[in-house]
C-alpha cells in the first residue's frame, strides 16, 4: 500500500502527528490501568497512606549566636 501517492508531505505528517498522539494516550491508559493510581484501595493501603502530624518546630531563639555570616 503507497500511502505516499496518495497524500502530500504535509497530510503525512498530520496523519503521523495524529498517529503519535494516538500511542501516546493508549501508552498513559495502559499506564494509568496498570499502574498504583488505577488500583483499587484496601483499607490497609488506605492506612498506611495517611499523613504524619507536624510537629512543632522548636524554638530558634535561643541559637541566635548561630548564624551564617
């Protein structure tokens, strides 16, 4: 099949362009499908993933002598 009779330079690299994108959506669906954010959560999952509470930050007055020049 000559493809190249059948469209310009410039309808080919559109197709191609159009083409790219194409791999490049079904490549981030198979990623996306497979990967840890398409999964499903167990509980447990869930709570390993909480956050930390912050811990108040210690007072830097005292280490004012410490500083850069």
């Amino acid at each position: 099949m000559d493809v190249s009779g059948m469209f310009s330079d410039d309808q080919m690299a559109v197709i191609c362009c159009f083409g790219a994108l194409a791999v490049c959506g079904l490549v981030a669906a198979l990623s996306f499908h497979f990967g840890p954010a398409g999964r499903q959560q167990t509980p447990m999952d869930v709570a390993q993933n909480r956050t930390l509470p912050l811990q108040k930050r210690p007072d830097l007055g005292q280490h004012q002598d410490r500083r850069a020049a």
